[in-house]
C-alpha cells in the first residue's frame, strides 16, 4: 500500500506565554512546552520560539519578535497556540484564528503546511517588529537542558526513512500516480501450496 513518512504528535503540546520580568515591568516569552508547566518561570520548555513585551504599543519595533519556522514546526508537531499567541501568529499571516478556543484547535493555517525553513512563496510582512525565518532550532529536552547536537539528530534520525540515514539527502519524492497491485500476478507453487494466505507478489 502507499504510505508516507509523518512526524508524531506531542500530546499536550502548547505555544504559550512565559511570564518573566521585574514586577512592574513584565515581558513574556513565547515558548513551546507542555501544557502545565511545573513552575512559573521554569526554564522546562522545549524551545524559545520569540517574546512579547505586554507594556509598549503595537507601533513600537520591539513590541514582539517571532521566529516563524520554528512556530511553524512546532505548529505540525501537533501544538496548540493559546489565545495571545493565535492573536500574533493571525496578525503575520501564519494562521486564521477560526473561533475563540484556539488551544481546541479552532484555527487554520495561511500558510503551505510544508512552509520553512525559509518564507513560503506568496507569504510577505509590512510590519515594523521582527519576524524571521530560516532561524537555528534550539531545542531543549524535557528537563530544561540544551540538546547536544548528537542527541538533536538521534532524535531526529528516528522517524527518518533509511534512504536519509544513509546519506542520500535530497532526493525527490515521485508520487505513485498508477494503482498498486493487491493481487498476486502469478500463481506458483509455493503460493498454492498455502491455501489460506494470498501475498500480492511485485
């Protein structure tokens, strides 16, 4: 049967707001971490993904900084933005909040699913604060500890085709554009021999 290669989902995945900051002058980070963080300003994220400073105006440059393709791949490991963060990722045109419970899953994307780690063609930002595309991933494990970079591609060498591990990157993925055989083409003895089991032979 045809089958494609897919990344699994984290459960209870989040894009949120960490709170950090004096008392009068907060600032927020937008991290990615699971949904119920075990301390307020805990460094148990898996990695910074921009910041938002609650106090200047949107007019202001440094009022928010995002880095888009890393949103965007947290976004297809299956994490749910809460609602501040869904009304940001909606003003740069990643995705379209579609109702008020975002972290539900009620939104949907602008973008090409595919996008990163460059900007997907058609996608364009007249905004004065920073959104950036092709950042460095700086991924952390679940403990709050910078992944070294033989532990970044064990773990992504997991779910990777053969064909990849082995050194043979960039090749092209053809789409199978014919029917695939269900049925054996031919009839030998050594299928007729096992009466109950019918194998599709290539």
């Amino acid at each position: 049967l045809d089958f494609t290669f897919k990344r699994k989902q984290i459960p209870q995945m989040r894009i949120r707001m960490a709170r950090w900051g004096k008392v009068s002058q907060p600032y927020y980070r937008i991290i990615a971490a699971h949904q119920k963080p075990k301390a307020p300003r805990s460094e148990r994220y898996y990695e910074l993904l921009g910041h938002w400073d609650s106090i200047v105006t949107l007019e202001d440059p440094k009022a928010f900084e995002i880095k888009a393709d890393r949103v965007v791949y947290w976004l297809r490991r299956g994490a749910q933005p809460t609602d501040m963060v869904a009304n940001l990722l909606d003003r740069i045109g990643i995705i379209r909040r579609t109702g008020p419970q975002s972290r539900l899953g009620e939104w949907e994307w602008r973008i090409p699913t595919t996008s990163g780690p460059e900007a997907p063609e058609g996608w364009k930002w007249d905004g004065i604060q920073k959104v950036t595309w092709g950042n460095r991933p700086m991924k952390k494990d679940r403990k709050g500890k910078p992944m070294k970079m033989k532990d970044v591609n064990k773990a992504r060498d997991k779910n990777r085709p053969l064909i990849e591990k082995n050194g043979f990157r960039g090749y092209a993925r053809i789409p199978i554009d014919h029917e695939v055989m269900s049925e054996p083409v031919t009839e030998d003895r050594v299928i007729q021999s096992f009466k109950n089991t019918r194998l599709p032979v290539y």
